[in-house]
C-alpha cells in the first residue's frame, strides 16, 4: 500500500471516528483558544449598549465599554467570558452575564513544500487542531520519492528563534503507540527527497 493511501485512509479513519462517534463541536470549542484577529459576539444579559462585535487585536486583545483593555487571546470562550463577567461585576454589575460567540475565526495556517503532490498552504479547521499527517493529507500526500521517515516541522518560538523538529510520518501512519505531531500556526512542513 502506498503512503498517500495510508494517509488518505488514517484522514478519512479520524474524520469517522469524529461522525460516528459523536465527537461533539462542543468538546473541541472547549479547548480552542481564541487567536489575535478572531471577530467576537459579546453580549451582555441586560445590557444590550455593551452587545457589540469585537476583533481581536493583532496584540491580543479587545476594548470592551467601561473595563477597557482585556487580554483574550489564549484564553478558551468559557475563561474569556469568565474573565469579563469577573471584570464588570468587580466595579459595575452586581451580576453580569456574558457570552461569547466566535463570529469569524482568524485564518491559522502551515506551509507544506517539497516532496508533496501539492505543495503550499494548508489552513487549520476552525475550532480543531491540525496535525502532521492530516497537513500532508491535505498537501495531496507525499510523492513517491519523499523522505517519509525525517519529516521536518520548522516552527518559530516566542524568542524569534527557529526550532526544527525532525519526525517520522511513517511511524504515525503505521504505528498505533506512535502519537500524530500537532501544529502551530505558522509551522513550515519541509518533506525532503530520499537519497537512494
């Protein structure tokens, strides 16, 4: 069996598992952390002149009336709601009760380039991670002359520094022990040519 018919078959594998086993959008909402440039629904219970929508900045952050300034990127709906309901009732409801809803979910994206069918930008799904072999699924698989064993994942660290990760994709599509490599946003995925 070729490796892009594994891939295909581990994406089509996980994209089930998530039907079929009734994955909720509720459980990965759960973890996904709100990201510079995500457009939010703030409401308000009660208060319907601090309903508005908010982009976050590209710092991280959103102006909401009367608290000003708070930090959200990083934070999960459920903290980010918590932190500015806390935020309003420390100083001017006695009770406050906000929701927050994700209207538009900045772009978060990897590259793919070398020995890919088709080299170029992958974009995560919203509210989900995104993982080496299901990049490389999207990048159309590797060509028949990839490096498939040392896959390298460059990823640039907080510092402005550039960390490389060398990982085996065969050993994710084969090994079930083997855990799939999760990406960050702005990761670069380089599959270099075998040497025979």
């Amino acid at each position: 069996m070729h490796l892009i018919d594994k891939i295909i078959k581990a994406v089509a594998f996980a994209a089930c598992a998530t039907v079929c086993l009734g994955v909720s959008a509720e459980k990965t909402s759960i973890s996904y952390r709100l990201c510079p440039l995500d457009v939010l629904n703030i409401k308000v219970f009660n208060e319907p002149d601090m309903d508005t929508v908010y982009k976050v900045t590209a710092s991280g952050y959103i102006v909401m009336p009367l608290i000003g300034s708070v930090k959200v990127s990083g934070l999960t709906l459920a903290e980010a709601q918590n932190k500015i309901q806390e935020l309003y009732e420390k100083d001017y409801l006695t009770t406050a009760s906000v929701t927050i809803f994700v209207e538009e979910y900045a772009p978060r994206r990897v590259y793919v380039i070398g020995q890919v069918n088709r080299p170029g930008e992958v974009l995560f799904p919203n509210e989900e991670e995104l993982t080496l072999s299901r990049a490389i699924a999207n990048a159309g698989g590797t060509t028949r002359i990839a490096k498939d064993r040392s896959i390298n994942v460059k990823r640039k660290l907080a510092d402005g520094t550039i960390k490389v990760f060398e990982v085996d994709l065969r050993s994710i599509l084969n090994d079930k022990n083997v855990t799939d490599f999760p990406l960050r946003d702005g990761d670069t995925i380089e599959v270099q040519e075998s040497a025979f």
